[in-house]
C-alpha cells in the first residue's frame, strides 16, 4: 500500500514535469512519456493523476496550474479569450459557450475557484451548464462571469 502511495506521488511529480517543460496534446502520448522515464501508467491512471492535479486541456495540449493559491487567476487569465457567450436558461441554469475544445478547462477553472454561487458543472466540447439554486444566486454568477471575462457576450435570456 505505501509503496503504491509512493508511486502514485512520484508519478504525479513526473507529471507535472513533463507537462511543464513539454507540450503533452494527450493521455496515450502522456502514458508513453511516462513509460520512457520508467513509471507504470495506464490511461485510466493518468486520467485520475490529471483530474486531482487539477491539470485542463487548453485546446489541443494540456496545462498546469501555477500553484492551488494562484490557480483562480492565474488559470482565469490564461482562459480568458475561450469564453464567447453566455445565457440564462430558467432561473437555475447558465449556458456557458466557449471555443471548440476548451469548455474543460473552462469548468476546471469555475469548479477550483468555489465560488459560492456555483452548485455544479457540467462540460462538453464548447457548452458548460452552470447549476445555481435560484435566479438570484444565478445574478451573481453572470455578474462574476462578465467580471472574470470581460469580452464576452451576454445574451438575453429568452421569454
């Protein structure tokens, strides 16, 4: 068990690593260059390792957070030209659309900073679905969203 802990540590570091000083653009070529430094990986493992070091894939590679502390900006900043529109959906729902491929991170960014707002995402290719508890929880969001990513456009909701 603790040598698995162990692994499983050094792995992430690797990880973090490579990624840095390299452009990794998926899993499979991730678990490779795992592989060739000598570390046991499988998709399904690099999968969880990307997921709890909160690394997102921007566009066609992936990317690291600076620190946990600096995350919300730093990651903010670096996303900032992937959000397009957003618009309401009913009084609990916000539809977030960005460039093709970078919803992902997108959500990563939303889910890190726990904003209070903020009760799930979900993402896809270029929509996350931003659940809040009511209309007035939805407000802050979008006011926050239009703060966070000043070039977007903010559609009316329809009715």
């Amino acid at each position: 068990m603790a040598a698995e802990i162990h692994q499983s540590v050094s792995r992430r570091a690797a990880i973090l690593r490579i990624l840095r000083e390299s452009t990794v653009r998926n899993q499979d070529e991730l678990v490779k260059v795992l592989h060739k430094h000598g570390f046991d990986a499988t998709q399904s493992s690099v999968s969880r390792d990307l997921r709890e070091l909160g690394v997102a894939k921007a566009g066609d590679h992936y990317i690291v957070p600076a620190s946990e502390d600096a995350l919300a900006t730093h990651h903010f900043a670096a996303i900032a030209n992937f959000v397009v529109a957003v618009r309401t959906a009913g009084p609990s729902l916000t539809v977030v659309k960005t460039t093709t491929g970078t919803a992902q991170s997108v959500a990563v960014a939303i889910d890190r900073s726990n904003w209070p707002e903020v009760v799930g995402t979900i993402s896809g290719d270029d929509t996350i679905f931003i659940a809040t508890e009511d209309g007035r929880e939805q407000r802050k969001l979008t006011a926050r969203l239009r703060e966070v990513f000043p070039k977007l456009e903010t559609e009316p909701r329809n009715g």
